[in-house]
C-alpha cells in the first residue's frame, strides 16, 4: 500500500493529532489531581479535532468517517456552552 503524501493526508494526521491531545491534556490532568478530570482544553482539543477530521472524511468523500466525526462536534460545543454558563454563575455568586 503506497500513500499520496499531499496536503490532505498531512491535514488528517494533524486533526489525528488534535484528537489525540484531548486524551493527553485528560490524563496529565487527572494524573496532577490524583482523581479523573476533564479539563476544559479536552473540549477545545475534541472540537478542533473533530473539525479536521470532519473535513478530512468530507475531502474523501467518505460519509462514514463524515458522519462519525460530525455528531460529536454538537456534543463538544454543548458542553462548551455549559461550561461556560457554568464559570458566568460562579463569577456571579463571588461578586
């Protein structure tokens, strides 16, 4: 099996990568507190992740890898949007 190292093949290790990281930034995190975390940069990293590789499937044309990819990306922004409401609130009771 021969690979065509173009653009796009580069692009889909890069957002491989990014996905990647969310794990890592996961595990450094719980290793630090000594408990099982989820740090906010796993969200970033999920949803930068994601969108690549979204991309990337939507490049090859395959809409399984597409499909896979895409739904995960309403998850990450939710929990964003949670999180953030979140800190709003936290801001607010300290004030």
């Amino acid at each position: 099996m021969s690979f065509d190292w173009d653009f796009w093949v580069l692009f889909g290790f890069v957002g491989q990568a990014m996905f990647f990281m969310r794990f890592f930034v996961q595990w450094i995190e719980s290793e630090r507190q000594k408990k099982s975390v989820i740090p906010v940069s796993f969200w970033y990293f999920s949803l930068l992740g994601t969108s690549m590789l979204a991309l990337y499937a939507l490049h090859r044309k395959d809409p399984v890898f597409l499909v896979g990819q895409s739904l995960g990306f309403f998850i990450y922004i939710r929990n964003l949007m949670l999180i953030r409401k979140e800190q709003k609130c936290d801001d607010a009771s300290v004030s």
